[in-house]
C-alpha cells in the first residue's frame, strides 16, 4: 500500500477538514427558507460586462432597475478590457479608489432593489494582475515566460500575467490585493466571488516543490518524462496518471480550497466553474461552496459531474453560466476587434429554452446569463463577443417582455428544483482514472471544439443509460473512502444510495479497498467489467482482491440485477431530474428535442419540434402510476407525485418565434 507523505498529508487532512465542514452544515441547508438560501430567490442572473472605461453611476442604477423589471435576480460584475481594445480609453486603474467607487455604489443599489451582487474575482480570467509579483506567475516545466502572459485585462494595453493556481502563497498575495479593492462591496447582503472555468496552461504543468512531492507519493522521478516531453506519449499513460494524481492535490490544496476559505474569510460566499481543472473534478466542485457548470462549450451531461457533488456536499444550489457562444464562436479580433457571435441581437429564445431545460435535466438549477453588457439603457455601444447578448433596446430579441417571460419560466421551474433534495436511486463510480490514463481528444472532437484538450476534462461523459430511470450520480474513491452501508442504504457524504454500478477500465487501488469493504457491509455492487490498476507502482494483491470482490453474494454483472425498481420505467425516456420534498417529488422532464443540444446550436432549430409523447411509469410512495408524457411543441413537463398519485404542474410556456436577420 502507498505510504501517507507529507504533501499528501497536507491535502488528505484540508479535504477532511472541508468534509467536516459539509457534515456540520450541509445537511441542513435544504431546511433554509428561501430567502436564507444563496439565489433563494430562483431568478436567473447575468454576468454583468463592465468594459474599462469611466463608470457613471447614473448608468449603474437605470440598469440595475432594468434587470430588476425583467426578473432578473441579480448581477456577476465581470471587469473587461475597454471596448474596440481602445488603448486610450480613459478608465481608473484596476483596484483604485476611483474604480471602487461605482462598484460600491452598485452594491448598495442592488441591495436596495433586492438583487444579489456577485464578483468576477478579477479582471477577465483566468485570474491575472498586471502587478503581479516576480514568481507568483503559472508556468511549465520548462518556466517559460509564454504561458504567464494575459494581454487583455481592465487595465489594457498593460499587460498581466497569470496567478501561479498551485500556490497558495501566491493566491493568497493575490487574494490580498482583490479584498482590498472589494471590502466595502463585500458588506450588505451577502456577495458572491467567482473563478471561470479553468483556462490556465495545463502541458506540464509545473510549481516549485512538484518533483519532491510526486517523489514522496509515487517512489520515482517524474522530471525525466519531463525533460523529454514524452509523458504525453501513450505508452506512458501510467506516468501520465500518477502526474495528474499529483497535480489535482495541488490544485485542490493550493487553490479552490484556499479560494473558498478566503471568500469565507471575507463573509463571502464562493462560485466556482471547475471545468477544465487538472484535478478530481468531484471532489474539487464540493470545495466551494456553489459548483458552476457551463453551456453550451460544455455539453449539458457535464452539469452532472456538479449536481453530483452538490448533492454529496449538502449543496443546494448549481449554477451554469448559460447560453455561451449559442451558434458559435466569433474571435474578438475579427474585423479589428468588432467581432460579434452568430446572430447576436437576433437570438431565438426557443433554442436558449432548450439548452436551459437540457440544463435542468442533468441537474443545474439556477441559470446564470452570459450575458449583459455595460450600457446606457436603450442603447448597444459595448457587446461582449462570444454569447447571447441581454439587451435594453426593444429591437433586439432579448429584451422587453418576451425575456421576462422567459426569465419567469426559468425561474419557476428553478423553483421546483430547487425544493428539498436531489432524489437518487444508484451511484456511479466516476471514470477518474480511466480520464487522468487518457491523452489528448480525437481529431473529430477537437475540430468542432478548439478548447476540448484531453480526456481530463470528462467533458463528455455520461451515466450509463441502463440507469437513467434511477437518476445515477456520480461517486468517486474519495468519497467511497468514508462511506458506509447499512439500513438506509450507502451514505455516501450527504447522500444515500441503494447501489454502486462500475464499469470503469482502471480503478486505483484504494477505491477497490473501499468498494470491497463496503460490499462485504452488503452493498449491492454491479461490477460491468472487471478494472485494472493505474499507475507505475503496481499492488500484488489488486488481483487478490477483485477476485473477493467479484466473488461476494452481493456483487453482480448485471445492471437489472440491482435492487428494486427504477423511479422512471418505460421506452425512451426522455432526460428528467427529479427533486424529493418532504411528502412529495417534483420530476422535470425535458422536452426530447433537448437531445439536439450540442455546440453549435443550429439557428431556430427548436423549431423543427412538432411534439411528441412518451409513456412511462413512476415508481413512489409504494406506488406505481402510468403517465403520458404529451410534449407540446417546444414545452417540457413537471410532474408532482405524492402518496394520492401524480399531477401535472403547468408550465405554460412555448417561446414564439421572433423576428430573425
């Protein structure tokens, strides 16, 4: 068995400290009422692009009361470079008193409007700072100078360099200089503070102390796979693995921890998009206190990976920065930085309808906009180049009422969503390992989406559809480590489940220790395929101990072998999620033209809809009761079932077509 050494120490003791923490409080937090719930009030937000330039706080209220008159929730302030990359627009630097001033000001005035008021945790991402210190900058292997750089921030033309996110000295420098300029806007109700998805250079990636540290867990020397840039190469995917195993203690330790602790620190709250972290990215989302996911760049099965571990860490909320680059991507340079998105101003609400309901599906429950543009009302003279754009001009598509109604719809059905907590009957192991052995995606993944890297992202992965009437989550070692099994089924951290399905290639070893003890505990195992171990330094007994396992009475091939019946039987079930409520379940499910969604959105696509129907069975409350699903042309369906059956709760929505090019 691997020695326990110091690094590892440091991270293994800070995730028990978070776990603590979660147990302590994370049980109770779907007993909040919702105005002490974060987002309790289930209104989407929207990032909010202030583009560097002379804030007039005139502006800031007219458009604050805007979004407040079009059920709006609240705002993300995210801070950009100035419009058109004009070097000689007059702004206030980044963090001085004279750019704290507006953001104070919008702070008070969204409390007075009772909007919530969030923080991009710097200027555009990842996080950066024009000022950072001499080797507080991310680097490689090989410390060149490339990766470090940010040429677009608030302070534009100056260029920044990236925050080292595997120290968290260096964060903790950085974090220094952003609550200094945030203090003030810290106060009132509580805010927000945000990290994006992870956008930092991930190829050998490298931090003082990394060589020592994998030396410590793994018994030999990474720096030579470094030195000749073969730990890509296929034939050193276990190389490969013990790297990433490594790198995601790190990540974990050094920054979405510390992040966390400190938008705690400073009575804070803290949002955090995870996606494309070298890291445990199950583990990781639990560490703040709101997982974010993201669409369409990431497809909307990813948002499970975050409803998972919302629901292992007593979460009540997941966010998703939504409708990113709808038809596509624009670059900002095109047309001497005048690049604007497909369609921009003329965005049909019924394809956003289905990307959000795809979302709820898989588990989001609170839609964030991406996004809304820093302007005078009424007027478009800032754009932001990869989204849908909000807009205060009635000429454009989302605006007036046909975004409130939308805005309403999206949070009704967060509502519901949002009730009690997420129902699951099966866990799923997490392919983790069998990610962190692969290499870069295939050639017909990366040419329809340039920023799919490799399989570390898992962006595509999916719970086995044998279990889709069981709502699966995701489970990974971490968790399975301090889970136990007895009466009331597998808790496995703030869940509890009836059963553990695995078809993965590889599993480490300490999650096979884990799954044997629990299934001698008399956990129902379906056990798909029989794994291999990952990694360089191999166990003698990892054999030893599948065939124990595969042998325990509890413990099958067989996914229909599992006990008792799904919550949702029939053919072809359409994606739904399902929310458990005292007495009662609130089952969402999309409208299949939901299947479609997928980066880019064809222009007006949720038009080729013509309805469908679907029959089904829902198992609960000892019941059984036969249901038809009538999909009305572009509407999706909220069932309630309790002890006297099943209804159908009104949506009464189905977005009309709006005026195109």
């Amino acid at each position: 068995m691997y020695q326990i050494f110091p690094h590892m120490k440091k991270t293994l003791l800070f995730l028990a400290t978070a776990a603590a923490i979660l147990s302590s409080c994370g049980s109770h937090g779907h007993d909040n009422t919702p105005e002490e719930r974060l987002y309790g009030n289930c209104k989407p937000y929207t990032r909010w692009w202030w583009f560097s330039s002379q804030i007039d706080k005139r502006d800031v209220r007219d458009q604050l009361i805007w979004l407040r008159d079009h059920e709006f929730g609240g705002v993300e302030i995210a801070w950009v470079y100035p419009m058109f990359l004009d070097p000689e627009k007059p702004h206030p630097d980044f963090l001085s008193g004279q750019w704290r001033e507006p953001v104070v000001y919008a702070k008070k005035v969204a409390d007075s409007l009772g909007l919530g008021c969030d923080y991009t945790y710097g200027t555009l991402w990842p996080f950066s700072d024009v000022i950072l210190p001499d080797g507080d900058q991310t680097r490689s292997y090989f410390d060149s100078v490339e990766v470090a750089r940010r040429p677009l921030t608030w302070d534009h033309p100056k260029e920044a360099r990236i925050l080292n996110h595997l120290d968290r000295e260096a964060f903790g420098r950085y974090a220094g200089r952003m609550d200094s300029g945030l203090g003030e806007a810290y106060k009132g109700s509580k805010s927000g503070i945000f990290v994006d998805s992870w956008e930092v250079e991930t190829d050998y990636l490298w931090t003082p102390g990394f060589g020592k540290t994998f030396m410590d867990q793994h018994g030999y020397d990474i720096e030579p796979y470094m030195r000749s840039r073969t730990l890509k190469d296929d034939a050193n995917s276990d190389v490969r693995y013990d790297y990433m195993k490594t790198l995601s203690g790190y990540v974990m330790d050094e920054f979405y921890g510390p992040f966390a602790e400190n938008a705690r620190k400073n009575g804070a709250f803290s949002r955090a998009q995870c996606g494309g972290a070298p890291t445990d990215l199950l583990t990781a989302f639990t560490l703040v206190d709101i997982p974010e996911t993201e669409a369409i760049l990431y497809e909307p099965c990813f948002s499970k990976i975050a409803a998972s571990a919302a629901t292992l860490g007593g979460k009540d909320a997941v966010t998703s920065e939504t409708f990113t680059c709808m038809y596509g991507w624009t670059s900002l340079r095109y047309k001497d930085g005048h690049g604007q998105s497909p369609h921009q101003g003329k965005e049909q609400i019924a394809d956003l309808k289905l990307v959000c309901d795809a979302l709820f599906a898989a588990g989001t429950n609170q839609i964030i906009w991406h996004g809304f543009a820093f302007n005078k009302v009424g007027r478009l003279d800032n754009w932001f180049y990869t989204t849908c754009q909000v807009s205060t001009r009635d000429e454009d598509n989302l605006s007036g009422d046909q975004l409130s109604e939308f805005n309403r719809y999206m949070t009704e059905v967060s509502r519901h969503m949002r009730a009690g907590h997420n129902y699951s009957d099966a866990a799923v192991y997490m392919p983790l390992e069998d990610a962190w052995m692969g290499g870069a995606y295939p050639e017909e993944v990366t040419s329809k989406m340039p920023w799919a890297l490799g399989e570390y992202e898992m962006r595509y992965i999916q719970t086995p559809e044998s279990l889709k009437g069981r709502q699966p989550l995701w489970v990974n070692g971490h968790f399975l480590s301090s889970a136990e099994y007895g009466e009331e089924g597998l808790r496995c951290g703030d869940a509890i489940f009836k059963s553990l399905l695995i078809d993965v290639a590889h599993m480490d070893y300490s999650s096979l220790e884990s799954v044997l003890r629990l299934a001698k505990q008399g956990l129902p195992v379906c056990l798909v395929r029989r794994p291999q171990e990952p990694g360089v330094i191999k166990h003698d007994d990892y054999e030893s101990l599948l065939d124990q396992l595969s042998s325990l009475p509890s413990v099958s091939a067989d996914p229909s072998a599992l006990p008792g019946k799904p919550l949702v039987e029939g053919n072809d079930i359409p994606d739904f999620w399902c929310r458990e409520d005292g007495g009662k379940m609130f089952l969402f499910f999309a409208n299949p033209m939901t299947s479609t969604v997928s980066y880019p959105m064809e222009y007006a696509n949720a038009f080729n809809d013509k309805g469908s129907h679907r029959k089904v069975v829902i198992n609960h409350h000892g019941r059984s009761d036969e249901v038809t699903l009538d999909f009305k042309p572009m509407e999706s369906i909220l069932i309630e079932a309790s002890r006297q059956g099943t209804r159908q709760i009104s949506l009464g929505y189905a977005p009309p077509r709006l005026p195109e090019e």
